[in-house]
C-alpha cells in the first residue's frame, strides 16, 4: 500500500468531501437551520469551534476512505467501481443508523435528518471515488 498516495489521495478526496458539505448545509439547510435555531431546537452558538474542526475531520475521513479503497483493491480489483463499492458502504454505515436517530428523535425534522443522511452518504462517495482516482500503488 502507497501511504504516500493514501494520503495525497485523501487530501483531494477530502476537497469534495467538504465542498458536498458546504453545498448541503449552505444551500439546502441554511434556511432551516435558521428556523431551528429561533425556535430553540439548534443552539446558536456551538459548544466547540465547530467549523474548522468539521472540515479537518472530513479531511481524515477522506483519508481513512482511500485507505479503505487501497485496502480493497487486491481482492476487488482496481478502478472506480470498487471506490464506488467501498465509498456508498462506508457512507450507508455511517449515514444512516444516526440520521435514522435523529429523525425519530429529536424535533429537527425529517428534512434535516435526510439531508445528513444525503451528505454522508454522496460525501463518502464521492470522496472515496475522487481518492481512488489520485492513488497509485
């Protein structure tokens, strides 16, 4: 395994990631999360410095996602539909199990939770598949 590559590969991977992020929680929530938070449901302020440990975050997943594809590849083969494989797999598993949570819990509502659940599951995706593109072994 090309750790060097694992690396660089997340580093790109993580650029979509992130821009999935922003276009998900800038366009399609902002105005919801606005709602949220005058009604007391979201906080205003957050309890950590949210945002950039947000994005370093999506940037080592993004890394761990390659990782995954690197690992993969001997048994699956290379190319992108084993970065697919690998990417909607780990996005099903981390998406949705807590957004199902959140849904049925808490009062956000369900446009938010799918929403998330979206976010996760593109952003793994598309991160694994952009990685897979970069590495090489």
């Amino acid at each position: 395994m090309n750790m060097s590559r694992v690396v660089l590969g997340g580093v790109v991977g993580g650029v979509v990631y992130n821009i999935v992020s922003i276009i998900v929680n800038v366009v399609a929530l902002a105005d919801r999360y606005t709602l949220l938070q005058s009604n007391h449901i979201l906080r205003t302020d957050p309890r950590i410095p949210f945002l950039p440990i947000w994005i370093v975050l999506l940037f080592l997943v993004s890394i761990g996602l390659v990782w995954l594809y690197a690992a993969a590849r001997p048994r699956l083969g290379p190319g992108p539909k084993t970065a697919f494989c690998v990417g909607i797999t780990a996005g099903l598993i981390a998406g949705l199990p807590g957004n199902l949570a959140q849904f049925s819990w808490s009062y956000s509502g369900g446009f938010v939770s799918t929403c998330w659940a979206i976010e996760t599951i593109a952003g793994c995706t598309l991160a694994t598949i952009t990685g897979a593109w970069v590495y090489k072994e």
